[in-house]
C-alpha cells in the first residue's frame, strides 16, 4: 500500500466547493493573489474571484472554509 500524501489547500477548497455545489474550474496564480474561477453546479453560472491571498498560502482548514464560504456568496 502507497504513502497517502497530505492534501493541499486547493484540493481541500475543491472538496469544500463540492459540498456547497460549486465547481473549482482553475486557479490562477499571480504574484501577490490568486483569481479563482468557480461553476454553479445548479445554474451553470461561472464566476471569477480575486483573493486576498494566494491559495497554497492557506494553512488551516477554517481559512479554506471562509475562502469556500466567501466563494459561494458570488452566486
């Protein structure tokens, strides 16, 4: 049996946008922020999302979940 290596923030943003039916389609990485692009799963509506911060600097699963929170807000 394989080492199961440690999530990611962006995978664990991907697993949190799916439970709030949302879609990660890409994130784009810039030098100080990083714009995120998310699908409604209901309506098809894409949105883009510049963040603050860039995604792999989220070190804690409550800031992933405030960054998933703020993503769902857009639809």
């Amino acid at each position: 049996m394989g080492v199961i290596m440690p999530k990611t923030p962006s995978v664990i943003l991907r697993e949190e946008l799916k439970s709030r039916n949302i879609e990660l389609l890409d994130i784009y990485s810039f030098k100080d922020h990083d714009v995120i692009r998310v699908r409604d799963k209901l309506t098809g509506k894409v949105a883009l999302y510049t963040s603050k911060r860039k995604v792999n600097t989220l070190s804690s699963k409550e800031e992933i979940v405030k960054l998933a929170d703020e993503l769902k807000k857009l639809f």
